[in-house]
C-alpha cells in the first residue's frame, strides 16, 4: 500500500492546542513528515501561527487577530495556559528537521513578502511549502522566490491545469471532493494533497477514521493533512479489497 505522507494539521492538533508550539513538538516527536501552520499579521506586522481571523473560537475574545499588537497576543493563553506562537518560533523549532506546511491566509503582497523573508533568513526555503489561495499570490510568489515551492490551494479545480502552468508544485483536494475524475487529471501532472474530514464528511477538518484513511492512501495521494500524524504509520500493510 502507498504511504502517504503524513502533515500534521495545525500540528498534533487532536491531542494538543493547534498551532502552538507543544502541537508542533509533539508531531514531530510522533515522527510526522511535515508541520502544518496557519499564518496571520498582528497589527504590528508579526507572523503568527493562527487559523481564524478572530481570537472568538480559541479565546471567547472577539477581537480581530489583525486589531490586536503583538504584546497583546503574547499575554493569550490557550489551552493548558499556552502562548501563541510566532512564525520564527515555529521555524527555530523545526530547524530542517522535518517539512513545514504553511497555510497564507492573506492573498495580499505584504503577507508574501514577509513570509518569504522570514523563510529565506531561517534558511528553510528548501523544507517549507507555501499554500496559496489565489492565482495572483502564486505568480508573485514565484517571482519573488522562483524555487519556491507552493500549493494550489483551490476553490475552483477547474483552474488546476492553469495553476500548474505557473508553476504550483502541488495540488491540495478535500476529500469530499476527491473524485476519481480529479485524480486522473491531476495525478499525472502533480502531486495531490488531501485535506481530510471537514466539508462533505461527518467529521471535524483534519480527522479521518482509520478505515477511511486506508482506502485513501490506495489511490493517488502523496500526502495527508490529518490532526493525529500517527494514523499514518497505522495503515494496515496489505491491500484494500
């Protein structure tokens, strides 16, 4: 059977507070191949590892990620009393060690610029992955950095072939959508990447049943993007029949 592998999803996010640091540590200790984090500005134009623009879901706090300075997002707690982690935070800690996944959540140039600067002085653009949203984002980001390596991250698979053209290493699908007619077209031309769980699924983004998983990585998928890492190393040996 074909192992995908395996991105941990806001890191080892089904046990630990997503996108902090221990999320991060404890994939990577669970031996995952690539971290997945989120980016977002403070308002003093810091990179922080944040999924949605608001703190209400994480916090209770209704406040904008984008409203909030930098110190004012130090003195967060989450979780078990966690702080929030910083983009350079994240990056000392991976350290080439593993792939790193990041999810821009802002099409603007500033965010690329940023992102690229931040990669590029930690010394891991070889290692990192930068998922776009937006054509544009992806031609300016391959301008910027033409050996970067990004991901279609697409809300129209029909503009896969135009994406690939300028130059997306990589095709993200939900798994609700994966539909063979897709992994025919694309899988000959670039990777695929499944987002699991979330749209179309009974199960929150980023969980996945074992069994459901297995059957996934017999067709043509080259990484998973899951919340617990080690289900990929659970896959059962032989064959789905």
């Amino acid at each position: 059977m074909n192992r995908p592998l395996s991105i941990a999803h806001r890191g080892y996010s089904s046990k630990f507070p997503e996108n902090t640091l221990t999320a991060h540590a404890e994939a990577m200790r669970a031996g995952t191949d690539m971290v997945e984090a989120d980016t977002r500005f403070s308002k003093d134009g810091d990179i922080f590892c944040l999924h949605d623009p608001d703190l209400k879901r994480l916090t209770g706090d209704d406040r904008m990620v984008a409203d909030c300075t930098t110190r004012e997002l130090r003195d967060i707690r989450i979780g078990d009393g966690q702080i929030l982690t910083t983009l350079p935070e994240l990056l000392n800690l991976v350290n080439g060690k593993c792939g790193i996944m990041l999810d821009i959540k802002l099409q603007d140039d500033a965010m690329t610029f940023a992102l690229l600067d931040c990669v590029m002085a930690a010394g891991q653009m070889a290692n990192t992955w930068f998922g776009v949203r937006s054509y544009d984002q992806l031609c300016a980001t391959r301008k910027m950095a033409p050996s970067a390596h990004c991901i279609a991250m697409l809300s129209d698979y029909s503009e896969a072939d135009q994406w690939i053209d300028a130059g997306a290493s990589v095709v993200r699908i939900w798994e609700s959508e994966f539909t063979p007619e897709l992994e025919d077209k694309i899988a000959p031309k670039v990777p695929i990447w499944i987002t699991v769980g979330g749209r179309g699924t009974p199960d929150p983004t980023g969980d996945i049943p074992l069994e459901r998983l297995r059957k996934l990585a017999a067709r043509q998928v080259s990484a998973v993007l899951l919340n617990n890492p080690t289900l990929i190393d659970q896959l059962a040996l032989e064959p789905v029949t």
